[in-house]
C-alpha cells in the first residue's frame, strides 16, 4: 500500500506513504473489502504513516488514555499560556 489516506474513524484518518504486509479476512474463506475496515486485520511487516495532531489527539483520547483509572485525561495538542 503506498500514499493511501486510511479512514480507522470518521476523525481519525492517518496517511499511509507506504506500508509493507498482508491483509487476512476477519472471517476464513471471506475475501477482504476496502471498504469495510472489519473485514480484515492488517498484518504489517514495516510502515510510514503520518497522522495529524487531531487525529493523534483522538486517538490518545478515545484508545490510549480512555480507562476510567487512567492517569492522564483530556489531552490536546494547544500549548497553556
């Protein structure tokens, strides 16, 4: 795959310059369709991707810091004065 714009979510879109692996249907003997995400997992060997910063914050919001118990909330990319 190479300069491809990867929807994972309505507001989390990352740029893919180039990646390297395979892609496995979700359900045996299924194939995979580009358009439906949970059709396959992506087994990458080596990537390049570019993710903007509000992409990077939903992400770190909404997958990495999203447990109740999690030390570190609500984190954004704008610099406090």
């Amino acid at each position: 795959m190479k300069n491809v714009a990867y929807h994972f979510s309505q507001s989390i879109i990352v740029r893919i310059v180039r990646l390297q692996g395979t892609l496995a249907p979700t359900r045996p003997g299924s194939i995979v369709v580009f358009d439906d995400k949970n059709s396959f997992k992506i087994n990458l060997t080596s990537a390049e991707i570019g993710v903007g910063c509000d992409a990077l914050q939903e992400v770190m919001n909404q997958h990495v810091f999203s447990a109740p118990d999690a030390p570190i909330k609500n984190v954004n990319d704008r610099s406090e004065e």
